[in-house]
C-alpha cells in the first residue's frame, strides 16, 4: 500500500498539495530521465504524490503520454488539480493503484518511474512495484527509482540516518532500503539493474531494464 508523505496544503479546502522536495530535485531527475525514457508511449508514475512531478515530466518530454496514479484518494485530488491547472494534454486522469496488490487497473507501460516510495511503505509494496513492473514492461523498456538508499561501503549521510529513525518510529515497516536488497529483488523479476545516480539531498537515481 502506498503510504501518505509530508505536504503542504495551498489553503483551506484546497485540493492541490506541494511537496517542497519537488522544487528541488524536479530538474535534477528530468536530467536523469533524458537519458533513461524511450522516445515515444507511455510513461506510468507510480505514487505520484502531489502530482507536481508528473506535470513538470509532462512538460519537459511532451512526446510521451503521462500517467499518474496514487493510492490515497486524498493525493489522487491533488494529482487532478495540478493536472487542471497545467492544461497539459499529454497527462492522463490520475488512477488508484495500490502498489502492493497485483490487480492494477493498467496492463502496458513503456517506462516506469517511482520516486520517494520505497522508504515510506511497507517492504511488500517495494515486492508489489517490482512484480507489476515486469507484468507491464516489455523487453528493454526502464524502471527509474528515486529517493534515499543505505548502500554496502558507503558511510550513511547523518541526515538520512536521521530520516530512517524518523520513519521508522513512524511505522516501523518502514525505513531506507540497501541498494543491494532492491537490486537482488529486482534480478527476481526480472529486471537488470542498469545505472545508479547520485542526486541532490543524498538521494540516488536507480535504474532497471526488463529482460
């Protein structure tokens, strides 16, 4: 199940949510994606939070189709409303997709992007995201990870160790994952692992490939 993340509220009553890491790291992962998205079809975001992400995607590579989801119905609203307000035609209607379950509501992506779930969910949606992406890619087609990795041999950042204490004292089926686990799970399904980036705020970029 996709778990609900820190956002701000535009005003009383309002739909629309901002998630300040957005402004930060948008840029950053569009760099990543240039290199990463194939040149036509259908890029599927899952727990797309807020909905800022998708519409600076949608706006940055207007030759792909966009396809939000999320699920908290709450985020499903917001995703919406950033979606009206940009008037981007390359964006589809946001669906619900727990992550978890293996009865998504879409059968075919070309790419796959997950940014900042992985550590605020239970490590059975990490399991979910990883068996739907390869009932839904075809061979070469990409999944992109992002957000905050323990990694073997290199010394945690303090505020992500603090970032994984916080979590976890949230719910402790939560936390930062190793790098190795994720990419051991991913083998599992199917999926090469192909690149990992360094980004801002000590976050990585993670990237697979089905075979």
């Amino acid at each position: 199940m996709t778990a609900a993340k820190p956002f701000t509220f535009e005003g009383a009553g309002e739909a629309k949510r901002f998630a300040p890491a957005t402004q930060r790291n948008a840029a950053a992962i569009v760099d990543v994606l240039a290199g990463v998205l194939p040149a036509r079809g259908t890029v599927l975001e899952i727990a797309s939070g807020t909905g800022e992400h998708v519409v600076h995607f949608a706006a940055a590579f207007p030759h792909l189709n966009w396809q939000p989801s999320d699920f908290d119905t709450v985020g499903l609203a917001s995703i919406a409303a950033w979606r009206a307000e940009a008037g981007l035609t390359n964006i589809a209607s946001p669906v619900q997709i727990d992550a978890s379950s293996t009865g998504w509501p879409i059968d075919q992506a070309d790419a796959i992007l997950c940014i900042n779930m992985i550590h605020i969910s239970p490590w059975a949606t990490t399991e979910g995201l990883m068996a739907g992406a390869a009932r839904l890619l075809r061979k070469g087609a990409p999944l992109f990870l992002y957000g905050p990795y323990y990694e073997k041999g290199v010394e945690a950042a303090p505020s992500n160790s603090a970032f994984d204490a916080s979590l976890k004292s949230r719910n402790p089926e939560w936390g930062l994952r190793e790098v190795d686990v994720v990419r051991a799970l991913a083998l599992r399904h199917g999926l090469s692992f192909e690149a990992r980036s360094v980004m801002p705020a000590n976050n990585l970029s993670l990237i697979f490939r089905k075979t």
